[in-house]
C-alpha cells in the first residue's frame, strides 16, 4: 500500500521543497513575494530557478513550459528543454529567472476577442508566485497569467486574481473596523465538486458526435435510465474504481486534495470533490483534475465526458462551486456560531453577499452561461435560470426578526433520534439542504450549483468575489464614518436585508409556482446563454468591473464577443456533425433496412403460400415515411447552415443559431430518434443509449 502522506504533493514544488533547497535568505525573500504581492528581485529569481529546475531534473522533468488558461476555456503549454549548448559538441542544464519570471508563447492564435488584431502576435506569460509549480509528464509546469503586448488580459488567471485581490481590500477595512488587526489578508476558498460520465471507449469511438461535440446528437432513451434510482452512491464498478484509484494517486501527486468520489445519479456518471482550498489554486487544480480525467480515462479503456448533457432524458453534469471567504489567521468569515443571531459581523458579511447576488444576479447567470449548459440548466438535475438564494429557515427568521424589530428566540437544538436503540444519537442540524437551489448556504459557505462540468471556475468565482467586494465597499464607506458602530451595523443589517430578501427562496426552485413568483418578486429568467451574455455590456455592470480593476471595459466587450463566438462556434459544429452523420450513417441504415424488408416481402409474396405480410409492410411503410420527413428536416438544416453564413452582428447570429439552427437540429433529431427504434439493430450504425450508459461493466 501506498505512503499518501509522502506521496502527496511529491510532485510539487511546493513550500516544504522551498524551505529545504533555497537558502534562508533567499526563502523568506520568496514567502514574502508569496504573501505580500512583493517585487520579486531579479538574483532571488534566478537562486528559485535553480533550485526548481534542480528539483525538477531530479524527478524526472526534462523541459519546463509556462502553463496558462486562455479564455478557450482549456489549459495551454508552450516546451522547452533545459539544455542549452556548452561549445564542444556537448549541452548543459540551465534555467534563468527570466525563463522562470517570463515566456513569450504567441498570442494570436488564441482568442482575444477584438483586443488584438491577427497579426500581432507577441504575448507574455507571467509567473503566478502564489500556485506552487508541478511535474506533469516529465515537464515542470510553472502556472502563469498570460497577457497580450500592450498589457490586456487575455486568459482567466489574470481578472480571477485581481478579483481576489478586490475582496481581500474591501473585506480587510471591515475587519479592521471590528478590531481585527491580525488579519493581513483575507481569501476566498473554493471546492469544486466535479461530476462527470465514463463510458467504453471503443463505444466512443463509434459516436462521430462525441468525438466532435461531447455530446450525442441522436439517441433514443434506452428502456432503463435513471428511473429506479439505483445508480446514486450504489458500489462502484472494478473498472471504475480502478480509474478512480488512479485518478486520486496522480492528483495526489500534484498536490490536488481529492476527497470524495462517488456514483452520481444517472448510469455511468460518477463525481470527484475536494478539499477546499484557496480560489486560485482551487482553479488551477480543477483543470489538471478535467485533464487527468480524461488521460486515464483512456489508459482504462474508457472516455470521460465532460459535457454538461451528453445524453438527453438522463441528467447532465454540473460542477458545484463551494464558496467561502476567510482570514489568512484561520478565521471563516461566513461561520455562523453557536448564536448567528449575536454574531454581527457574520450577519454583516451575510447580507453583503444577499445584497451583491440580488444586484448582480445577471452577472451570476452568465458566468454559467454556455451552449452546452442551456441543455442543462432548468431540468430536473440542476437549477433553473432564475438566479435565487437559499439560506434556511434559521438564518431567514433571523434576519426577519431584525427586519420587524423584534426579538430571535431561536430554536431549540435537538438531537436526532432514529428509533433505534443501538444507533447513536448526534445533533441535528438547524436546518435542511436545499439540492434545487442555485446559490445556497451549506453551514459555512455558499453553494453555486448552476456551473457546467466543463466550465473552468475561474468566471463564476470572478463575478462573486467582484459583487461581494462591491457590497463591503459601500459598507465600509459608511461604518468609517460612522459615530456609532453598533447601531449602524444593525441599520446596515436591517436595511439590506429588507431591500434584498426578495432573491431569498427556500422552496423548490423547480415547480412552476417559483417561475411565476420570482417574476412577480422581479428576478431575471435568463433562460439561454444569448439572453444572457448581453448583460455583460450593461453599465452598471460595466461601472462594477472597472471599478474593482477586475477588467478593462476593452476587456469586458472582448469576452462578450469570445463568448458569443463559442455559442455560434459550437452549434455550428453541432449542426455540421449532425449533416454528416444523417448523410454517411443514418440514410444509408435505413435505406439497407428498406432493401432487406422489400427482398424478404417479394420472397414471401413468390411462395405457393398464402404468407402474411403485415409486419413487413408496417415497418417499411413507417420507416419509409420517416425517412422522406429525415429528408426534408435535412434539408431544412442544410439551409440553415447557408443562411447562418450571412454577414451579422455577433448577438443577432447568435440568436439565429439558437432560434433556427438549433431548432432545426432538434426537429431533425425527433425523426432519427423515432428511426432507431424501428431500424433492426444490425443495421443501425451507431451505439445506442442503452449499450454507451451501460458499457463499462
């Protein structure tokens, strides 16, 4: 069995390998560059570099390369080796603190959204002191932000770490106004709960729109899904959990606290979750955890997906971000306590982030905003489009107390009793969980569950440290002022809240009786990424980036349009790959099928015997006709696709390619899907629903 305690982290340049290689002086001098934001002097950049890449040939690595996040939404590596030529015919290992501080990878083939033009090509990739370097395939990875020539973000690191930086700000001068002068920073945490599907791989291979979408463009539903519910938490599979010992033990390598795993609720789906950790790094990790899963994957014989809806009738896969705001002295500044109700800086800290999800909830909904998770979103395995909060019946009677000026009794805690006498009693929580809940309170932090599973979580993540900051900003402007602290902390407490609680929903967000309330209530529904991607653009929205230096307003229009882009780009796709698998596959099945039923009828019909033909008559008649109507929703699409090539501003394509194109893809599917069942499966040329969800044995 495995040491996990010494096999943790052993790919990871981390603090531990810092303190033992680096000189004292040369290591305090990093610590403070680490947490301080402090220059990083061009000599201890150089001693760091050594010693990584010293480490780093130690394990194996042979080549470094600056790993950043562009706004693909995917990591990206540019390698290098470490030799470099001695004069006689012979290499020596070298790395500077320049190629440790600096890279120049080019930046015109990734998005940019407008900020560059195609022939501007230079770019830089700057070191991100505070995510630890790693080994990854014998190549030291040293995480970075990336930006273009004249200094504009072009990845998710970059705004993601700024944000950061604007919560720890605003939060510090309400902590100091409290009395807390030990506090030197205050983070946000994230755990990111990462769900995804396994399916055989050779079955993969077989689906032409796996492979090009991630998704399957046709399937019928097979004649067992989810409906026994005997897949959730149910015993893992050999295979799977082979995949998933494995999947730990790498991530454990680099350092990724991989907590819990599990069987997700639909067949063949399964979920990983973390350990929180700060938001950053939290971010980085979750791409090495999408990257490692779908390399193993592969070494078992298997294809993950990480589509937010691969198969439709089955539910989809999210990514729930667990959010939290603390100190770096360990203080969690979203724990209640004993007694919430006395706890006023918790309740001050509580309705800065009502306040910020109620003003910003446009905000929140596109940064969950995708072509992939408009399938998903406002089915019954994720939340719908209305942003809401839940925070529990507690918390609300709280805050309903202070609103109306009265006092909180609060309930008594009980113990849960089950009846059984050699079962142990334990404390009840105060309050239930809320699953159908965009944005709930889980006891000490927040829980966004509108993400899709293939979304970085940079974007979210973003959006919430940027509004929260904004809320204590306004906040700390008034108590700095303020004459008397406690009363107008209770004012501010009372006032929000009464101002904000119609975002605060405790019942079930799926029913149509919430759809009707929260738009009498005045929330968004938001309901595609094309409603809500133009929210973007808005001025206040606009007003709150540029404020926090999260973005530049250049840099906020160039994320609309990438965004916008990448819906238009991946239903064209989808559209394309839809063509080509009714032409080369699903026509040619049908029409062997027809052959063969039309030769078995003249045979039967040139016997002595009087046979019956009805059953031959009905599926050729039936299949006959769905096949003119596959046809003419073909052709239908085809010249979508034509229309689609018009010269458009990027929101009106965009609303083309939802309202045509993808209504033409779902008209075409209803044919196909009804074919499938009618076709004899030697001729239908792709694998169904039943044998992908139930492949892996």
């Amino acid at each position: 069995m495995k040491d996990i305690t010494n096999l943790f982290g052993s790919m990871v340049f981390n603090d531990a390998v810092m303190q033992a290689r680096l000189p004292k002086d040369i290591y305090k001098s990093m610590k403070k560059t680490i947490l301080q934001g402090t220059h990083l002097e061009h000599d201890i950049a150089n001693a760091v570099a050594n010693a990584m890449k010293e480490w780093a040939v130690e394990k194996g690595a042979t080549h470094f390369t600056h790993w950043f996040q562009p706004m693909t939404g995917t990591t990206a590596e540019k390698h290098d080796s470490f030799i470099s030529p001695e004069g006689n015919g012979k290499v020596i290992l070298e790395f500077s603190g320049k190629e440790l501080v600096r890279g120049e990878p080019d930046a015109s083939s990734f998005p940019s959204g407008g900020l560059r033009a195609t022939f501007e090509a230079r770019g830089y990739t700057v070191w991100d002191t505070t995510s630890y370097a790693f080994i990854k395939d014998g190549t030291l990875c040293i995480p970075t932000a990336f930006c273009s020539y004249s200094g504009e973000a072009l990845d998710k690191k970059t705004p993601l770490l700024r944000s950061m930086e604007a919560i720890d700000r605003q939060a510090l001068r309400i902590l100091k106004l409290f009395g807390n002068t030990a506090a030197k920073r205050v983070i946000t945490t994230v755990g990111p709960e990462q769900e995804y599907f396994l399916i055989d791989k050779d079955m993969f291979l077989a689906r032409p729109d796996l492979i090009y979408t991630g998704r399957t463009l046709f399937g019928a539903r097979p004649p067992k899904g989810q409906e026994l519910e005997d897949h959730y938490f149910g015993c893992i599979k050999p295979r799977v959990s082979a995949f998933m010992k494995e999947l730990d033990e790498e991530l454990w390598k680099l350092g990724v606290y991989a907590k819990t795993k599990h069987n997700e609720v639909a067949p063949s789906q399964h979920e990983l979750a973390p350990i929180f950790t700060t938001t950053n790094i939290a971010t980085d990790h979750n791409q090495i955890v999408m990257e490692f899963m779908k390399t193993i994957a592969d070494k078992h014989g298997m294809a993950c997906l990480l589509h937010e809806k691969p198969f439709a009738g089955v539910n989809g896969s999210g990514k729930h971000n667990n959010w939290s705001i603390g100190t770096d002295t360990g203080i969690n500044l979203l724990e209640p306590g004993d007694t919430p109700q006395d706890n006023a800086q918790f309740l001050l800290f509580l309705v800065a982030v009502i306040k910020a999800i109620d003003e910003y909830q446009d905000l929140m909904r596109l940064s969950a905003a995708s072509a992939a998770n408009d399938h998903r979103l406002g089915a019954n395995e994720a939340p719908p489009a209305i942003v809401s909060m839940f925070i529990g019946d507690e918390l609300k009677g709280i805050l309903d107390a202070i609103e109306s000026g009265t006092s909180y009794k609060g309930k008594e805690k009980h113990q849960m009793e089950i009846g059984v006498t050699v079962l142990p009693d334990f404390p009840k929580d105060s309050t239930d969980r809320n699953r159908t809940s965009p944005f709930a309170f889980t006891g000490n932090k927040f829980e966004f569950r509108m993400l899709g599973s293939a979304f970085s979580i940079a974007g979210p993540n973003i959006v919430l440290n940027t509004i929260v900051a904004e809320s204590l900003n306004q906040f700390a402007d008034i108590l700095e002022k303020s004459k008397d602290f406690k009363s107008d902390i209770a004012s501010i407490v009372k006032k929000t809240y009464s101002e904000h609680k119609r975002i605060i929903f405790n019942g079930n967000n799926y029913s149509e009786e919430w759809v009707m309330e929260a738009q009498k209530r005045g929330l968004s529904n938001l309901k595609t990424t094309v409603d809500s991607l133009p929210k973007y653009l808005e001025k206040k929205n606009i007003d709150l980036l540029t404020k926090h230096h999260v973005f530049s307003e250049g840099e906020i229009h160039s994320r609309y349009e990438i965004l916008m882009e990448a819906y238009c780009k991946t239903l064209h796709i989808e559209a394309l790959t839809m063509v080509d698998m009714v032409k080369g596959e699903i026509i040619p099945a049908c029409m062997d099928y027809q052959r063969e039923l039309v030769d078995l009828l003249r045979q039967k019909k040139t016997y002595s015997g009087n046979l019956d033909c009805t059953v031959e008559e009905h599926f050729l008649n039936n299949i006959a006709k769905l096949s003119a109507c596959v046809l003419k929703k073909l052709t239908a699409l085809e010249n979508a696709i034509l229309e689609s090539s018009q010269d458009r501003e990027i929101l009106a394509q965009a609303a083309f390619f939802r309202d045509s194109i993808f209504t033409a893809m779902s008209e075409l599917r209803l044919i196909v899907d009804e074919l499938e069942t009618l076709v004899a499966k030697k001729h239908w040329p792709i694998p169904t629903y039943a044998e992908l969800l139930y492949s892996v044995i």
